[in-house]
C-alpha cells in the first residue's frame, strides 16, 4: 500500500509507483485540488484511480467530489488530529485590569495565513481604547517566495500602525516552546483569508492544539474553521479579511472575561472528544488494513 499527501511531485510520483507495481493506492487531500494549476497535477486522475481518499475536512471532501464523482464513496472525511496530552489545559496568569489582552497566533508566514488583516485589527482595537500584545509563532518555509512576499507585508504593517513594541516575531520555535506561548496567551487568533488564486486553510493543526491548551479563539471563517470552531461555543468566528470584525470580537472576549473562560473550556472539551489522534485515526488504519487484506 502505498499513501500520498496533497498532490504535488511526491503526490503524482506516488500514483506511478502504485501503478507501476500493482499496490492499492491513498491520498490525503488539504487545499491544493483547488489552486490554478490543479490540471497538471493530474487531480481527477490521481483521485479516480485512489483505493482511498482522505478529505481532512467535509469541505474538501465535497469540493473532491465535485472534481470526481466517483471518489466520493472512497473517501474518508479524517481531520488532521493532535496528541491532546501534549497541549495541556492549564491555569492562565491572571491579567491586571487595563493591562494588553495577550494574543497569539501560531502558523507559517503564508498568504492564507491573512496576518495583515490580524495587523489591521490590533490598530482598530488601539483605537478603541482596547490594548493588545501580540506574538507571532512561526515562519516561512526555505524558498517560499509568496512566503517572503507575506513576511514583507507583515513587516510593513506592523512598522505603518506603529506596533512595533507591540508585536513580536518569534520564528520557528520547538513544541515545548509552542506549548508556553499558548500558555502566555489570552487569545488564539487565526485570521486566515482565501487567496486570489483559490488558496485556503484546512482545519489548522496549530489551532487544535490551541484549543487543546483551553484558549479561547477568533477566528476568520475560511476554509474548514467553522468546522472546528462553532461561534460563541468554542470562540467567535468572523468574516474573512474583515479587520473591523476581527477587532471587535476581540475586544469583546477581552472584555467579557466569563465567556472567554467558557469558551476556552468548551474548545479544551473540543479538542479531546473530535481531533485527538485516539479518536481520529482508528479508522484510516482499519480503512488501510482491509485493502492491504484485499490486495494480499
């Protein structure tokens, strides 16, 4: 059995391969069925002749679907899942009254990623007489020239609203690391956008493992995160690339303490009862294991 993720160069070498030696073949789709340049990817082909298609979101497996009629009884709608245990809940220190909300984002510096329009939000929420700090976990991948492009914007953002002592880059950093970031924090931000060329998240790893650590989040609704996030349950959710909305559902778990609380709680429940691997993995293997079984 041979498995492929997205379906790029490894993707499409991975489909030869199962070909060229008989073996039953999978694929994991995240967002890259929908870029311009999908066609000569071979996607309908790679996505006919799969024995398995794991859609990591309900959207995708609809937009799968769409592009392939016959892989939607093949697919497997599988989030990508988190080890809960290694984001834990716990006890935030407590934030003095008139002190900056304490935000947080973790994610590669991407176009998608939509970290301007999170820029544009902190201006406003200053404006209104709501402080905030920021730091940003995370950045771009060698060679990703939309990556540096991204970064450059973020820079001249950050330096145009003067927020300069008010955000902070941190780079990659470890998961130990990662973990005491979310720990500082008041707030998990995701503002992700849909790029021009059709780009968008997925259900963000990064976001789980926020709410596993029991943080409350705002979120743009793009992509697969309402599929994570259900508004006033586990965060406030808003509209994409909307920096006045973004601002004012932060202001609002900023200043309604109790329902950032409950919200953090209910994300914490989320995180361990949909998208720990214990739960989300069992049947991909039992899926792979009957067409090994079959293929034997």
């Amino acid at each position: 059995y041979l498995h492929g993720y997205f379906f790029y160069e490894g993707g499409l070498a991975a489909h030869l391969a199962a070909r060229l030696l008989d073996l039953p073949r999978g694929v994991t789709c995240y967002a890259d069925h929908q870029l311009d340049d999908w066609d000569l990817k071979a996607v309908p082909l790679q996505l006919g002749s799969a024995a398995l298609v794991v859609a990591t979101s309900r959207r995708i497996a609809a937009e799968v679907a769409a592009l392939c009629p016959a892989a939607a009884s093949r697919t497997l709608v599988k989030p990508n899942a988190i080890t809960t245990a290694a984001f834990p809940q716990a006890p935030r220190p407590p934030r003095a009254a008139g002190e900056p909300i304490r935000l947080v984002t973790v994610c590669r510096i991407d176009p998608k990623k939509g970290l301007p329009v999170l820029i544009e939000a902190m201006a406003e929420l200053e404006r209104q007489g709501v402080p905030s700090r920021l730091e940003i976990v995370g950045g771009t991948e060698p060679g990703s020239a939309a990556g540096e492009r991204s970064l450059a914007e973020l820079v001249a953002a950050i330096a145009r609203h003067g927020l300069l002592g008010s955000v902070e880059q941190l780079g990659w950093r470890s998961e130990r690391e990662v973990v005491a970031a979310l720990g500082r924090a008041d707030l998990f931000v995701a503002p992700a956008i849909e790029t021009a060329a059709g780009d968008k998240d997925g259900i963000p790893t990064a976001l789980l493992e926020a709410m596993s650590s029991g943080l409350p989040v705002v979120a743009s609704a793009a992509g697969s995160i309402a599929e994570a996030i259900e508004h006033g349950v586990e965060g406030l959710l808003v509209a994409p690339d909307d920096p006045g909305a973004l601002a004012a559902a932060i202001a609002t778990l900023a200043r309604d303490r109790e329902l950032a609380h409950a919200c953090g709680e209910r994300a914490a429940a989320t995180a361990r009862a949909r998208f720990d691997v214990a739960v989300c993995e069992g049947e991909l293997a039992a899926r792979i294991r009957a067409l090994i079984r079959a293929g034997g």
